[in-house]
C-alpha cells in the first residue's frame, strides 16, 4: 500500500501543481533547478534498478522461458514491474512539467514579492513532497529487491529440478531414439500396408462411385417415379372429380330430361290453348297469307306470336312489374338479385347461382308464390312445356355442373316462385351478362329483357364508367325500355369518388343521347340501398303485352274475305253484262238471219219471175229458143238489179250474222272463264272465311277480346 500512496501522492502532485506566473525569476530557476537534479537523481537510480532488474529476469530465462508466471512470486514480480513502467511513465511526465514551468519562469513579468514568496513556498513544498517520495521509493526498492532475491532462490531451486529434467530427458531421448527406430520400421510396414490399403481403397472408392452413380440413377428413377406417382395421383383425383362432375351432371341432365310437365292444370290449359293458335298462325294463317292472298308472312309476326305466347304463358310475368337486371360481367348482378331475395341471410333461403361460364347461364325468373314458405322451382322447355324441377335438384345444380352442360339446348329460363313479401307484384329477371360470344343466348337474353317493365343496368363502382359494348348493347336493343343505372359495391368508393364516377357515366348517357330514369347507389353491406331500390321498383309502371299484330292479322283476314266477296260480286255483275250482251247479239243475229231468208225469198221469186218474161220459139232448120222481147227488156235489167242486190246484201249480211256468231262465242267463252274465276274466288272466299272463323273461334276459347 506505500508503493501505492507514493505514486498516488506524485500524480496528485503534479496534477495540483499552480500554474500561476512569478516574478523573481532567479531564485525560482536556482530552486527548480534543484528539484530537477533530485528527479534526474531519481531516474538514475530507476535505471540501475530496471538493469538490475534485466540481469535476474535474463538468470531466470536461462533456467526456463515462461517459469516467472507460473508461481505467485513471479506473479508479484510482474505486478510489481508493471507499476515500475506506469512510474516510470509518471516521472517522465514530471519531468515535462518542470519543463514547462521553466519556460513559464522565463516569461514571469514583475508582480510584487508577494507572489514570489508564494511560488517559493510551494517549490520548498513540492522539494519536500519530492523527499518523502524518494524515501517510499527506496522502500518499494528495497521491497522489490527482496521480491526478486526469493525470485533467484525460486529460479535456483526450480533450475535444479530443470536439471533432473534434464538429465531425465536425455535418458528419454536415447530410448526414443530406439523407438524411433523401431517405429520407422513399423512406419516401413504400415506405409506398404498403407499404399496397399489405399488401392484397395481406390478400388472401393471406383466402386463406390460406381455405386453411388449408379445409386444416383436409381434416386433419379425414383424421383422420376414418385414425380409421376404424384402426377398419376393428381391425375387420378381430377379424374375422380371429373367422373364425380360428370356424373352428377348427368343427374342434372336426366333430371331435366325426365322432369315432368308442370301439374298446374290452368298453365297446361293456357299452353294447349296458346299453341294451338301459334301454331295455327304459323302453318294455316301464313299459308293463306302466301299462297291464296299473295302476301309475304312476315318473320315479325312468327316473332311476335311466339312472344305473345311466351308473356300469355308466363303468368309469373303477366300484370307485374318486370324488372330486368343486366350490366357487365361481374358487375354483382345475381348477388343484388340475392340480396332482394334474402337480404337478413337466412340460411334456408337457396341462393341463385353465381360466376357460372356465362356468369348466369339463362334467364332467370323470380316471382311471387302466395304459399307461406314456398319455394317452387320450375324451367320453360325449348317446346314451351313448363317442366317442374324439384328444390332439391335446384340445390344440387352449381358452378361445375352448369359449365359442363349446354343449358340452351334443355331450357329457355329458369323460373323460382318464392314466398318473399318484397316480390309481391313483382317480377325479377336475373339475366346472362352481355360479355358473351354465344349469339343464342344473346338473343334470347334480349327477347326476354324487351318483355320487361324496366331495365336496370348494374355498373361496377371500381370501374369507374360505362363500357362502348354496354352502350352499343343499350342503343341497338333498350332504347324503348325505361332505363335506371345502378352503381353496385358502392361500400367500396369514397363519397367523392361515387360522385365522380356518376358524373362521368351521366356526361357518357348524355353524349349517347340515352334517357335514364334515375341513378342508384347499391352495396350487399348496407340495406338503407336495398330500400331505396324497392321503393324505385314498386314505382315502376306494368307493361302490357302487346296484342296488335293478332288484332292486325284478324283485320286483314277480314278484309280479304270482305275483298273476296266483292270480287265474285264483280265477277257476277260480269257475267250478268255478258249474259244479256249475248241475248242482244243473239236477237240482233235473229234480225239478219230474218232478213237474209226475206232477200232469199224475194231473190227466189224474182227468179220466178223470168221464164214469164221470154217467149218460146220453135223455127225450122233450128233449135227451140226462148226470146226476150224488147218491151220486157227493163223488166229484165231491173230482175238482174234485184238479184245482185240480194246478193250484195246477202255477203254483208252473212258477214253481220258470222260476226254476231263470233261475239257470242266470245262472249260465252269469257263467261265461262268468268265462271271458272268466280268458283275458284268463292272457294277461297269460303277458305278465307273457314280460316277467320276458326282463328276467331280459337281466341274466343282462349278468351281473348276480339276487335271488330
């Protein structure tokens, strides 16, 4: 602890040396420079002690490298070295102190004596300090120098027994070197053991790489394998659900196929009805229509019949509000229409399919059944037939099935008949979406939506607008439909951006010259839409089934038979005209036949008359003669003039009699064309009027006001 307190005291020392300047520069020079030579006196005794120091520490390294740290004593001795050097470091320290106060005495201007005797007390003070140090020096000396003397006998001591090990060594390494010898010659033999285990071992090792390649080959084949096991496996799971698909889709098929004719007596009774009129409008109307009347059956009215039939039968539609949902493809069509449906998410309420091929794969109808609790479920054949489909059959139909099966081919629509409140008078149309490339299935989409009371068109809110396709779709099919815009998923768009996204499908009708009836906001999430789409439907107006084309195919039935009549009264008046035509060409032919026989008679008598006009004469030598005397010569000229007048009058006559003949043959042939044409027109006119009364008689059955 002295040594301790000696370095301590010297570092508070020169740590708390003034630094103030002096005035009396020479007795503090003569002073410090005393105090000089007592630290340079110091630091030759601390050299003589480290040579000291360095000639034990070289002793002890001859007796053995490393032995000072191994004993407590060298331990001490190390500690005590190493403080050695720190003060070593301090006294250096020191001496650059005095020779910076050196420095600071040269430069001490006058300050008065008082600082002088103040800087010479503590240079006296610091002498003393400097005193007691180099007497705790010489005490940690001396104690250091016991320290290494016990250091010498312990390395003198530890010497002797190196000795022993020495000489104990030497005995070790003479026999070592027999073994030595002995181990080179097992080292002889291990070495060709060695080079004849390591061919061996090259050998195992070709033929471990041999086998590991081969090894390789067989992992590979068996990666290979299970790759394909898996693939088979995989294979065989989509086969598995393939064949499960294929055979639940032909349980959906053959429940279509096999389902029966709906047992409601009043819709049977409509379909027969209605069917026998189509079908009569279809085959014997449109024949008259071309063949007897000459007229073009137009491909409208087969159209129009068959719409009129399709409304006529579908009673789910017939004096309701029809509200036909359309829009894009995954606009939230079918789920909007689910959730007027079921809008509290009750369980027991089957869902309509969504995201099929065509999204919804036929026109859809949901109406309003009375029955507390009903859900009946029914399809439209491609004959017309309503077909019931059991629930349970709805409920097995999904996604899969659908996509597999070409449902135009086996139904025209779907029909649900549910007991929900908010149906009653209303008639929902989920319809396909208008993305599809199957022309069939627009077409029908489009018949059923232009027998709807509204159309409202469902756009997506993150879209943001309405598509060219959409608006082509609009102007092209739904332009005499009144026509809302909803704007579904709506939780989805800020207030502002449901604004914007409203302007700009707005600012798109407007330029497309397209009448809205209003714009709605819906979201599945919030109901205070649902309401607000409710009341918009319930406000709706009830389109009317347009029956004008039957009213016009009745008056046009009607005045051609009305026609008809008047031509055969035409052709009758005809034959009338002709009739007496004749009767007068026959009198007039009376006439010259009279006055040919009376000029025939006359020419006959004249002709009488000559033999009394010659004389007979018999002379000799000559034979008999007959002479015309003189005076009876005018007679004779005016009997030839006679007879050439008959005979002039005869040809003119007889031309007028052959003429007469002509015209009446003439006009007898006409008469029988007339007959035949008035024969063949009261034949149509009776088929015309067979047709009118049994198409009149086939509405009056059916019920249907007819219009006179």
């Amino acid at each position: 602890m002295a040594k301790e307190n000696f370095f301590t005291r010297i570092f508070s020392f020169f740590k708390g040396k003034p630094k103030e300047d002096f005035k009396e520069a020479t007795l503090i020079s003569e002073e410090n420079e005393q105090l000089l030579k007592k630290i340079t006196a110091l630091e030759t005794d601390i050299t003589t002690y480290k040579r000291e120091i360095k000639q034990l520490e070289e002793q002890l390294s001859l007796m053995g490298k490393g032995k000072i740290s191994d004993s407590e004593l060298g331990d001490k001795y190390l500690a005590l070295k190493k403080e050695f050097s720190e003060k070593e470091k301090e006294i250096e320290q020191l001496r650059k102190e005095i020779s910076n106060l050196e420095l600071k005495i040269e430069t001490i201007g006058e300050k008065g004596t008082s600082d002088n005797k103040s800087f010479t007390n503590q240079i006296t003070e610091k002498d003393q300090q400097i005193k007691k140090i180099k007497e705790e020096y010489e005490s940690i000396k001396s104690s250091l120098l016991d320290e290494l003397q016990k250091l010498k006998e312990e390395a003198i001591h530890q010497k002797g027994l190196y000795d022993e090990q020495e000489r104990k060594i030497t005995l070790f390494q003479e026999q070592n070197k027999e073994l030595e010898k002995d181990l080179e010659e097992e080292k002889d033999k291990r070495r060709e053991q060695k080079d004849k285990h390591r061919e061996e071992i090259r050998k195992k090792d070709v033929e471990i790489s041999n086998k590991e390649t081969e090894i390789s080959e067989k992992e590979k084949e068996k990666k290979q394998l299970l790759i394909s096991n898996r693939e088979l496996e995989e294979k065989n799971e989509d086969l598995t659900k393939e064949l499960s698909l294929k055979k639940q889709t032909i349980e959906f098929v053959q429940n279509i196929l096999n389902a029966n004719n709906t047992t409601n007596e009043s819709y049977q009774k409509k379909y027969d009805q209605t069917f026998r009129i189509c079908n009569y409008v279809k085959t014997t109307v449109a024949d008259l229509f071309e063949e007897v009347l000459k007229l073009k059956f137009h491909d409208s009215f087969i159209s129009k019949i068959d719409q009129w039939q399709n409304i006529e039968l579908k009673s789910w539609i017939k004096d309701k509000r029809v509200i036909a949902i359309v829009g894009e493809f995954s606009s939230g069509k079918t789920s909007l229409v689910n959730k007027i449906l079921n809008p509290n998410n009750d369980p027991n309420i089957p869902k309509l399919l969504e995201n099929s091929a065509e999204t919804t794969a036929i026109p859809s109808y949901i109406s309003y059944t009375p029955q507390k609790g009903g859900f009946e479920t029914s399809f439209i054949a491609p004959n017309k037939q309503q077909k019931d489909f059991p629930k349970k059959n709805f409920l097995m139909t999904n996604k899969e099935i659908i996509d597999q099966v070409n449902v135009l081919s086996l139904m025209d629509c779907f029909v649900i008949m549910a007991n929900i409140e908010s149906l009653r008078g209303v008639t929902l149309l989920d319809t396909p979406g208008f993305a599809s490339n199957n022309n069939e299935l627009m077409q029908k989409t489009i018949n059923a939506i232009k027998e709807a009371s509204a159309v409202f068109w469902i756009i997506d809110a993150e879209n943001g607008t309405i598509n060219n396709s959409s608006i082509k779709v609009i102007r092209e099919n739904l332009r005499n439909l009144p026509l809302y815009v909803i704007v579904n998923k709506c939780d989805r768009k800020s207030a502002a951006d449901l604004e914007a996204t409203e302007r700009v499908i707005k600012q798109t009708m407007d330029r497309e010259k397209i009448q809205v009836q209003g714009y709605l906001r819906f979201s599945n999430r919030d109901n205070s839409y649902l309401e607000n789409l409710k009341r918009t439907i319930q406000s709706t107006e009830i389109k009317e089934n347009d029956t004008h084309f039957i009213d016009k195919i009745l008056a046009k039935l009607q005045e051609k038979h009305v026609e008809w009549i008047k031509k055969i009264e035409e052709k009758e008046g005809r034959n009338t005209a002709i009739y007496k035509e004749i009767q007068n060409l026959n009198f007039q032919k009376g006439n010259i036949k009279r006055n040919i026989e009376a000029n025939i008679d006359g020419a006959i008598d004249t002709s009488n008359k000559f033999g009394d006009l010659f004389e007979y004469k018999s002379k000799l030598f000559v034979s008999d003669f007959y002479k015309l005397p003189l005076d009876k010569v005018e007679t004779f000229n005016n009997y030839i003039n006679r007879i050439r007048n008959v005979i002039t009058n005869f040809r003119s006559q007889y031309k007028g009699y052959g003429d007469k003949e002509s015209a009446i043959i003439s006009k007898k042939i006409e008469m029988e064309k007339i007959d035949k044409e008035i024969q063949e027109l009261e034949e149509q006119e009776k088929l015309i009027k067979a047709v009118l009364n049994q198409f009149e008689k086939l509405l009056k059955e059916y019920g249907y006001k007819i219009k006179k």
